[in-house]
C-alpha cells in the first residue's frame, strides 16, 4: 500500500515535486486522523502556489485516492480480487461513471475512463468508491 500511495505523488503534476510530496503526507496525515478535505486543501495553499479552486480539487481527490488504496489493501488482504464500481447517485456524475456504475473491476486491471486510469475514486474530481467482493471461505 505504501508503494502505491508513493505513485501518487507522481500522479500530482501541477505542483513541484516537493509540494506534491508535503500534500501526499498532508493527505495521509489526514487519513488517519479524519480531517476533511477542505481542511487539507486550505493546508495545501499554505504549502504550495495555488488558488483556493485547485487547493480543493487536489485535496478532494487525494483523499479520496488514498481511501480506495486502503480500501483495496484491505481487500486483496482477505481475498479479493476485484469490487463493484458505485457512484455517488447524483447528477453531477459523468457519463463515463454513470455507465461503469455496478460494474466488476478487477483490482489487477486499471479501468480507462475519459483518457485516464484508475480505480473508482482514485481520477481527478471522481466521487465514485469501490465495493469490494470478498471471497466466501
């Protein structure tokens, strides 16, 4: 889990790589003490040159990217091998969301949506979250 959650940083491009690095470990610091992503982001402004918009959205999606990490290290610990995609049920879901809802993902396979990849929860702004199937022995 801590390798992937290293990727992440990489993943956060429009900062220099060393606020990318200090919003990874705002965001993991987050996690486990469960602060909010809108006090993450306010952190994220401190720490690096963006506005309030942008500090939002990297810090909404790196909680959320972080919890499907979990969520999937969890998982695949006991068994699993791949979840239900689920969305938020709104209107502000994107069409490509809308049709994966109730879908099986495998954890091993990326799904691409709108020229990116990842897992439910883990693309910019996705407040999707994966359900995970877990074996019954």
């Amino acid at each position: 889990m801590r390798a992937r959650m290293a990727e992440q940083v990489r993943l956060i491009t429009s900062l220099p790589s060393e606020a990318a690095q200090r919003v990874h470990d705002l965001t993991i610091e987050g996690i486990t003490q469960g602060t909010r992503a809108s006090e993450i982001a306010k952190k994220i402004m401190e720490a690096g040159d963006v506005t309030a918009s942008r500090a939002n959205m990297i810090a909404r999606t790196e909680v959320s990217r972080t919890a499907t990490l979990l969520t999937q290290a969890r998982a695949e610990y006991v068994g699993s091998d791949g979840y239900i995609w689920r969305t938020s049920g709104d209107s502000d879901v994107r069409p490509s969301h809308k049709a994966m809802n109730g879908k099986f993902v495998r954890w091993s396979e990326l799904p691409e949506l709108d020229g990116m990849v990842g897992h439910a929860g883990a693309l910019p702004n996705c407040r999707c979250y994966p359900e995970p199937v877990i074996p019954d022995d």
